[in-house]
C-alpha cells in the first residue's frame, strides 16, 4: 500500500533540465554589469535557489542591484529563456502513473508562478497537476518553506504524513522539514547526495523509477 497521496514536485532540476535557458538569462543579466561568463556550467548554482540570493551571493550584488539584476534576466527569460528547457526522461510516464493512481499532484517551486505555469503547460504536463504553487512575480515568497506551505493550504492538505516533497536542491528538503513532511533528493539534477544527505532528506533517488518505488 502507497504511503504517500500528495507529491509535490520542485520544478527546475526535478521535472525538467532548464539547465540553457537559466544560465543564459543569467548571462544577459551579468552583461549589463560588464560581466562575462564563458564558464556555462559556473552558473549552474544559480538554478534552484532564489535568484536575488544567487545574484547577491555569488557576484556580491546589493540587495537594489540583485532586485535589478532579477529584471534583466526576466528580460531574456520570459520570452527566449523559459522554453530553453527540456523534461527529464522518464517524467511524464511518472507523472502519468502517479495520476492514474489517484495521487493529487502538487508543484511546489520558487520560480515565479505564472513562469512555471506556462513550463508545465508548454510540455503539456499541466494536466497531471492539482496545482502549481510558486512564488511572486514580486519576487516574495521565494523561501521553499513558504512555497510548500502555502500549496498545502491552498489545496486544503492537512494530513502531513501523507505528503512527500521531490527537489534536487537542499533548499527542497529544508523547506519539507521546515513543515513537518518526508522528502525525496534527486541526483540526476543540480544537487549533490552530500548537499541533499545534510539537508536530512528522507530517501535519495539515484532515476526517475526510484521516485515511484519510494513513493
């Protein structure tokens, strides 16, 4: 018998490699400051995280010059960036089985929400979802522990043993600890099994397949 009825799903890293289009918009953003990064795989920290904390922590930005920065990136990603993306293998065969078998799914991601709507509607995945939970454009509720939190009450999920978290990123099992509920770490996106190890993720999952067997 199934122990989990409610997956959430972080996004970028998880559901799909948006690995091109984040580093690229990156880059426009960068470009404005006289920055140049030949480097691609450099900037692969920024995906995930909260890009005013990635912009202030790895290139030393103010707060008003992260703010900005968030802007130019929007400026190459909403139009070019957000569909430089492809889905992982394997995911919507997940997704589907998952769906099949009754589960409600929830995405839970720190990318503004109407971008990460029109990503699972793109791939036609938006079909498997109950909801998708993001954060502002006003770039508030970026924290994965207010993402989460507000799907489950949105959705009306109060039974949180029943809930399971799936990210790549510290930052998701942070955030499902941080409201009481099991997670699952990914390795086949942007995190380590070190990084999702000290985070205290409850299982890690090498592929795709080891999500449905945990869940």
């Amino acid at each position: 018998m199934s122990k989990y009825d409610v997956i959430l799903f972080d996004l970028d890293g998880t559901l799909t490699d948006p690995g091109l289009g984040i580093t690229n918009s990156v880059m426009h953003a960068l470009k404005k400051y006289g920055i140049e990064v030949e480097d691609r795989a450099s900037l692969y920290k920024f995906i995930g995280p909260p890009l005013i904390d990635s912009f202030e922590k790895y290139f030393g930005f103010s707060h008003e010059e992260a703010v900005k920065s968030v802007d130019y990136y929007r400026e190459y990603y909403k139009d070019k960036g957000i569909y430089e993306n492809t889905v992982y293998d394997g995911i919507e065969d997940l997704l589907a089985s998952l769906y099949e078998k009754g589960k409600k799914i929830i995405l839970a991601t720190s990318k503004p929400e109407p971008f990460a709507k029109e990503i699972l509607r793109y791939f036609g995945l938006d079909k498997f979802f109950l909801f998708a939970a993001g954060s502002t454009m006003g770039e508030t509720r970026t924290n994965k522990a207010e993402v989460i939190e507000y799907a489950l009450s949105e959705c009306g999920i109060t039974d949180k043993t029943a809930v399971v978290m799936v990210g790549d990123r510290e930052h998701d099992i942070i955030g499902a600890n941080k409201n009481g509920i099991d997670s699952i770490g990914v390795l086949f996106g942007y995190g380590s099994r070190e990084e999702l190890e000290t985070a205290g993720a409850t299982y890690i999952a090498e592929t795709v397949k080891d999500i449905e067997n945990f869940i």
